[in-house]
C-alpha cells in the first residue's frame, strides 16, 4: 500500500467519525422509527408540577396522620388453633401483658397421636428385628447357593430399621416442640404501648374474631395484632405519584390541626416510602381531581420539632414551609429551574408533549426567578393542561410519551444502529469532504483526494483497506 493510500484510509476513518457525530440527529430522524417506538418518557401535567400552586397557602396540601414512631406485628402460628385474643384495639400493654392464647387441648392431642406413632413404630422395628433372627437362624441349614437370598432379605430388613429408627428422632423433635408450644400458650407482648390493629382470624372451629383489620391481614396474613409503640411520635402523610416532585427528604413542612388552624408544628421530611400504598388502607388527600384515581400513592413521614400538643391517631394537615415564608408572590406557572433548560442561543425551553404524545423542545419566556426556592416563573408557552418531562440527556425530539410511570422506558440504546450496513459509503463522501482546511499544516488537501480513491477504500460503511 502506498503512503498516499494510507493518508486517504486514514482521512476517510475521521471523517466517517466525524459524520457520525454531527449527523446523529439526522440519522435519528430519518432511519426506521425503531428509536422512536422503542420506549416512552414519562410526562407530568404542568398543574401537577406547579410551584406557584403547591407553595401558596390553601393551594394542595396533604392529608396526615399522628402516629408512633415505629410499631411492633405480633405475628401467630398458622399451624395451632388461637383459643382466645385477651386484648382489643386502643387497649395499653406493656412489655409481658397477655395478648392471645392458643388451644392447649388440641396441642394435647397431637402430642398424644405422636407418641403413639412412636409406639407403633418401635413395635415395628421389634418385629422386624424378630424376622432377622429367625432368618439367620434358618440361613444355617440351607446350601451356599440358597444362603444369598438369606443375606439379602436380612440387609433388606436392617435398612427398613434404620429408616424407622430415623422416623422416631423427627417424631421425638415433634413431640418436644408441641410440649414447648403447651408450656408457652400464651403469647406476651415485647413492648410498651397501645394496640393499634387486631387481625380477623379463623380458629378452625368455626368461630371467628370479626375485629376490623383494615385489610392489613390481607398483606400479612401472619400477623394478628399490631401494638404501636409508646414514644415519640411522627406524622404520615400520603402522596400522588404524580406530585413526587414536591417533596424531598429533609424538606421543611409544617404541620396545621384540622379543628384549629392556629395550631402549628414544624417538622421536617423523615422519609418517603417507595412502596404504593394499598387502596383499602385509610388515607387520603386534598386533591380533588380525578387523575388522582387512576395512579399511585405513597406515604411519606414528618419527624416534628416538638410533639407537644399532638395526639395519637389526630388528623393534620401537612404544607410545604416553604410556601409561607416566601418573598415572592407567586401566580401562575412556576417551575423548578431543573425543568428549564437552555440551547446554543441563550433561549429557555422544556420537554414537552405535542399533540401527537411525542416530545419536543417547547420554547417558553421565562419571569421571575425564586433564588431561595430554585423555582422561576414562566410567562409564556405553557398552561395548566400540558404535560411535561423531568430532563435527561438521553430525550430526543419525537420519542413516545405517558403519564403512567408504568409504560415508561428509559433505557434507550441507540449506538448499535448508528453505524448499520449501508449508512456511509461513496455517495456520502466525496472530494468537497476532505480539504486542506480540515487538517492543520496541509498533511491532506484537495490534489491527494479524488472520488475515485475515496469509493476504493470505502465499502458499505465499512473502511475497506485496498491491496
């Protein structure tokens, strides 16, 4: 190969780098609408996402409840029939208090059963071990030939004894674990505090405790009684998926009586839960919109400054502290700066859903900026009704959108089919490519480059080296 030949592979290699880089987006557009069809951003409605209507006060607020700090299942064995719950809901326990018994009387007969199982089975081993003597005894009379099958049957039998003798340990573990059951009937509480919960729960007799669980023993089938804890309290509030993006851990609330609105707590954000909560528990939240319905909740937790005043099981009312100390007044759309991003040319645009649930760049004027909250007003190219995605790198123009975080898929590959068969080749590149200007001190310009040498050295999109 020539030097001039190498020089050419060599240019050719960069500018195909180069066309890969600054024609990704072109090449995005116009290939199959694999890209576009491969996953689905997740989207916010604007209303849902708007500062200026989550920290104004009396805008959305949320739902809570006083509770203990942590709180303690009591779970039974499904195994044993319970004879009596000796506690009820809103009852005071402390550590060692008795809280359910279990039937005594069956586990007396299963004990009973068990030993005669044993009983059985050492007479078993008994006659067994009978057979084998008298086999032995009459293997001594017969010939060599006939003194086999002797052997045989004795090793037989000796191996059934073995297998009986290991049946009476486990029955004996039996035995001992049902005594210990007998002598610990009764179930303790571990704990101080209040009994929250009392599961519904058949004793296989035909009775039934009916106590409203609230569908806990639905999640937990295992568990009768649930005990909160004496101590410290907390407050728990729940949440839309949809509305995520207005807490955070650490944030400070404040926390409203709902008999008197001049009761106030300040607190802070403990803890956000990632688990939905189930739909029969009782929670809610002031929201009142249907979208609400159809998606997610979770709870989150405030640890309060001070629990002076707060009651056990109260209902309050959670609000961002932010909302209230704000200087700015806050109207309209309001957006957390994130959202908000920035082109080449200084102007402000979001990712937005167009009429056909495909995102775009939606260029938007921007007012004032909260620097204390990180939020900034926009003026123009939004309203209530459209929806939104929290950045990322990864977003390009025409990729699927929803509002259901379920349907949502944020990993994308594109890489593998930027470079596919057929996406470069001599069409693409010619002489006007490659010039003295594209390679400092002139090591290739025009005169060392022609179309013909260029089709020799590239095949398909692949960089072909010529003999």
């Amino acid at each position: 190969m020539t030097k001039k030949k190498k020089i050419i592979i060599s240019a050719v290699s960069v500018v195909a780098a180069a066309a890969i880089a600054v024609s990704g987006i072109l090449i995005w557009k116009n290939s199959s609408d694999e890209f576009k069809d491969s996953g689905k951003v997740y989207v916010s409605k604007v209303k849902d996402v708007n500062t200026a209507v989550s920290f104004s006060l009396g805008g959305d607020c949320f739902s809570g409840v006083v509770e203990p700090q942590k709180s303690y299942d009591v779970k039974y064995d499904s195994s044993k029939k319970i004879k009596d719950i000796l506690v009820s809901e809103g009852d005071t326990v402390e550590a060692g208090t008795d809280l359910f018994t279990y039937d005594v009387e069956a586990m007396k007969l299963e004990q009973e059963q068990a030993e005669l199982e044993i009983e059985r089975m050492n007479n078993e081993i008994s006659s067994m071990k009978k057979q084998i003597t008298e086999l032995e005894s009459e293997k001594k009379n017969v010939s060599k030939d006939e003194q086999y099958s002797y052997t045989t049957q004795i090793q037989s039998l000796e191996t059934d004894i073995a297998k009986v003798e290991y049946d009476i340990k486990v029955k004996n573990t039996d035995i001992d674990k049902i005594k210990n059951s007998i002598g610990n009937s009764t179930v303790k509480s571990e704990v101080n505090g209040t009994v929250s919960k009392v599961n519904s729960v058949s004793d296989n007799t035909g009775d039934e405790y009916m106590n409203d669980y609230y569908g806990y023993g639905q999640e937990n089938p295992d568990v009768l009684i649930t005990i909160t804890e004496s101590g410290n309290f907390r407050v728990k509030g729940k949440i839309n998926e949809q509305n995520m993006i207005l807490i955070y851990e650490e944030m400070p609330v404040v926390v409203r009586s709902r008999i008197d609105d001049t009761l106030t707590w300040n607190g802070t954000v403990s803890e956000i839960s990632n688990e939905p909560v189930s739909d029969t528990q009782n929670m809610y939240m002031d929201t009142g919109t249907d979208d609400m319905a159809t998606s997610s909740n979770y709870y989150f937790y405030i640890t309060p400054e001070t629990t002076d005043g707060l009651m056990l099981g109260q209902h309050v009312i959670i609000e961002p502290d932010s909302g209230q100390i704000s200087t700015v007044e806050k109207e309209g759309i309001w957006l957390y700066e994130d959202y908000i991003q920035t082109d080449s040319d200084g102007k402000s645009y979001v990712w937005a859903t167009d009429k056909k649930d495909r995102l775009e760049k939606r260029y938007v004027e921007t007012g004032e900026h909260d620097e204390m909250f990180g939020d900034t007003e926009i003026v123009s190219g939004l309203d209530d009704s459209d929806c939104i995605a929290y950045p990322s790198d990864d977003y390009k123009e025409g990729m699927h959108t929803t509002t259901n975080i379920e349907e949502a898929d944020f990993e994308e590959d594109f890489g593998d089919d930027m470079a596919d068969d057929g996406m470069f080749d001599g069409d693409m590149i010619d002489g006007d490519m490659i010039d003295g200007d594209m390679i400092d001190g002139g090591m290739i310009d025009e005169d060392m480059i022609d179309e013909d040498m260029i089709d020799d050295v590239i095949t398909d999109g692949d960089i072909a080296v010529a003999e």
